[in-house]
C-alpha cells in the first residue's frame, strides 16, 4: 500500500521542501538548498548558509549576510559588501589585516581589498 514516495526529502520540489520546518531543511545536500527561495534560506542557521555557493549568498537579504563569518564576507561582491552596515565591512577589514599580519610574505591572490 506503499505510494510511490520519493527516495528523500531532496527529491522533493523546492516550493515543498521551503515549508519545513528550518531544522529538517539545514540537514539536506547545499546544492539543494540552494535551489530554495532567498526567504527560505534566510531562515537557516548561519553556518549552513556560509557552506552555500556565493551567488546564491549574494541574493540573501543584507541582514542574513551581515550574519555571516568575515572569511565568507571577503568572498562576496563589493556592489553587496556596499548594502552592509558599517560595522561589518570593519570586521571584514580587521579580518583581511589579520590575514595580512599572518602571512604577509604570500597575500592571498583571490582577495581584492574593498575599494
């Protein structure tokens, strides 16, 4: 009497899976989650939502990305970095500088200093 259930929740169209409960959906594969609605997704726990890819972070509202580690931040574009409050672009240059004071031989190539 079995239906023909999908194999996982991760099968499940992304309009079903945006109403359950946060807790259920930070389980399931990034690449799922990414497929969600902004509005869902801003619900999740900051740590699942800094595993995501940056374009996907990018679309979030301000107040989800101000939530979010430097490490992440740095990665973003600096058209979103412009939106964020100023205390969080300080966080992000006091993580650059420690970068910077850490390793000041090599600076990392892939992050361009905010203008």
């Amino acid at each position: 009497n079995r239906q023909d259930k999908p194999k996982t929740i991760e099968h499940l169209d992304p309009k079903v899976i945006e109403k359950l409960n946060p807790k259920v959906i930070e389980k399931l594969n990034p690449r799922v989650i990414e497929r969600l609605h902004p509005s869902a997704i801003s619900k999740l726990n900051s740590r699942i939502i800094q595993k995501l890819n940056v374009e996907i972070i990018e679309k979030l509202p301000g107040s989800v990305i101000e939530r979010l580690s430097p490490a992440v931040l740095v990665q973003l574009s600096p058209t979103v970095l412009h939106c964020l409050k100023p205390t969080v672009l300080d966080d992000i240059e006091k993580y650059l500088y420690k970068l910077e004071m850490r390793d000041s031989r090599d600076s990392f190539p892939g992050l361009v200093p905010l203008p």
